[in-house]
C-alpha cells in the first residue's frame, strides 16, 4: 500500500481497472472498512457505490484535509 490509510479517510482514484463500475479516474469517496486479509479497502463512493479497492493494483490517493 503506497500510503497509510484508515477509516474515515476521503480517497480518489488515480488508476483503476474494472469495467463493470462507472467509477474513474478523480472519482472520490470514503473509506469504511479495511479487510488485509483479503487486500481490500471498501469504500463508499460519492456517486452511491459500495466498491472496494485492490490493494497492491488499484491505485488510489488519500485526499489531505
């Protein structure tokens, strides 16, 4: 994982690789669960989606307050 992350933090997408979710590049949202076991961080997306992360693929950034 590129950087620390935890629940609560607001995130955007750099890269992502899914066809199957209209979310893209800059889209925005809100970690709610971190799974390590499976390398997953599950977000809520600003546009209504519930869609995790792949840690190590997907390529995200957390938004500093």
């Amino acid at each position: 994982m590129s950087e620390e992350i935890k629940v609560g933090d607001r995130i955007k997408i750099i890269e992502m690789d899914d066809g199957l979710t209209t979310l893209k590049k800059g889209s925005k949202g809100t970690v709610k669960n971190i799974d390590n076991e499976q390398e997953l961080i599950w977000v809520d997306w600003d546009n209504g989606e519930k869609l995790a992360l792949i840690i190590g693929i997907d390529k995200y950034k957390v938004i500093k307050k």
